[in-house]
C-alpha cells in the first residue's frame, strides 16, 4: 500500500492543479454551451425586445415632449399677439377718450361762452332798459324840479307843460353838451 500512496502522490505531483482534468473540461464545456443556447435563445432576444420598447418609449416621450414644446411656443406666441393687441386696442381706447374728453371740454367751453354771452347780452339789455327808465324818471323829476326853481326866480308859476316841456329839453341838452 505504501507503493499505491507513493504512485498517486507521483501522480500527483506531475498534474497541474491549475487545469482541470479532461473529464471536467468536457462536462463543463457541455455546461457552457447549453446556458449559452439557453441565454442565446431566451435571454437575450426577451433583453433586447425589452431594451426596444425602453428606447421607443423614450423616443415616443421625446417626440411628446418637442410637440408639448412647439405647442407651448405656439401659444406663448398666440398670447404674447394678443397681448400686444390687446395694449394697441387700449392705447386707440385712451386715445379715443382723450379726444372725447376734448371734445366734451370744448363743447362745455362753447356752451359756457354762449350762456356767459346771452347772460351777458340779457344783462346788457335789461341794464339799458332800468337806465332808460331812470333816465325818463329823471328827466320828468329834473323837468318838475326846473320849473319849481324857475318859477321861483322869476317869480311866476310855469303852468304851461308844452313850454315847460322845452325849456327843460333845452336844458338837459345844453347839460348834455357842457359834459
């Protein structure tokens, strides 16, 4: 026995622990093949279709995200038109009631001077008429007056109007002309 220990500690020696025997490379050889028939079959096709549907999925949320894109400029364009519209209409807005208010300024200015020229006129015709009428009221009182005091320097009683009349005519024109 002690020759049959030596034998395979001989054999020992001589093999490589490093590589395997050729009983294990053919079954691991085997082993290999089939998980590589089995990757290549069921593995790789089941990655690669999921690998596809991730990428079309982000291409399809790519393709989404630039019509979300153009979308949202379009309508920030849209809004930024009617907004600048909007500014034009309230600017022709102010613009119109400035006018307006101009014109309703002139308008109340025209009006005011037409009331401030017919009261004024109205003013003019009834301040002639009072003097007018003073103006008669006197003569009557400076007639009457005259002919008291005349008749009282000459001493007689002036009883005649048509001659009291003129000389008190010619009296209040001869005062007329002297101013």
């Amino acid at each position: 026995m002690l020759n049959a220990l030596v034998v395979v500690a001989a054999e020992q020696a001589e093999r490589n622990p490093l590589i395997p025997g050729l009983p294990d490379l053919v079954w691991g050889t085997i082993c290999f093949l089939i998980i590589l028939v089995v990757f290549w079959k069921v593995a790789i096709p089941k990655l690669t279709a999921m690998l596809d549907e991730r990428a079309a999925a982000i291409e399809g949320n790519i393709a989404k995200a630039d019509e979300a894109q153009k979308q949202a400029e379009a309508a920030l364009e849209e809004y930024t038109r009617q907004l600048a519209e909007a500014r034009t209409e309230a600017g022709q807005i102010r613009d119109a009631a400035r006018e307006d208010g101009k014109k309703i300024v002139a308008e109340a200015k025209d009006a005011a001077q037409l009331e401030a020229t017919r009261i004024s006129t109205a003013a003019h015709t009834q301040i002639e008429a009072e003097r007018q009428a003073a103006f008669v009221s006197l003569r009557s009182e400076v007639g009457t007056l005259a002919l008291d005091l005349a008749g009282g320097v000459v001493g007689e009683t002036l009883g005649d109007d048509k001659r009291a009349t003129v000389v008190v005519d010619r009296f209040l024109a001869d005062l007329e002309k002297a101013e």
